[in-house]
C-alpha cells in the first residue's frame, strides 16, 4: 500500500462484508427479507377509494392522511 493513500476503516470494510453475505443469498430470500411490510393509518383502512378530481383527492389527502406520511400539499 502506499503510504499517501488513506486507509478504509473498518465499518466500510464490515459493509461491505455484509453486502458480500447478502449478495451470496438466493434472490427469492432477498426479495423476501428486503423489504419491510408496515401499516399505513387510513391509507390501509379501506379496500379501495375513487375521486372524481385530482383536486378532490389532493384534498382528501390533506383532510384525512397523517403529515408524516408525506401527502400533505408543498407549502408555497
């Protein structure tokens, strides 16, 4: 190694560690444990929901959603 060139520390060479374990897996296992499946208050409490106007559900969203969900309007 040359002595100019800095050194990895050792949490980049554990991350990429652990992509190497996780690239080693079969790709339905991947599918299966890369994603994380949570509840969306109101959003998930209904089967379906039909607006006539995009208007009417950017305004549904706004009245009914939690803020954190992110379908709040942009403020201007």
């Amino acid at each position: 190694m040359i002595a100019d060139q800095p050194t990895e520390d050792q949490s980049w060479q554990d991350f990429r560690e652990q992509c190497r374990r996780q690239m080693a897996r079969p790709l339905a296992q991947r599918i299966k444990y890369g994603f994380c499946q949570m509840h969306k208050p109101v959003l998930d409490d209904a089967e379906w929901r039909v607006f006539d106007t995009m208007a009417e559900y950017r305004a549904w969203c706004a009245a009914s959603l939690p803020e954190y969900l992110g379908f709040k309007p942009a403020a201007k």
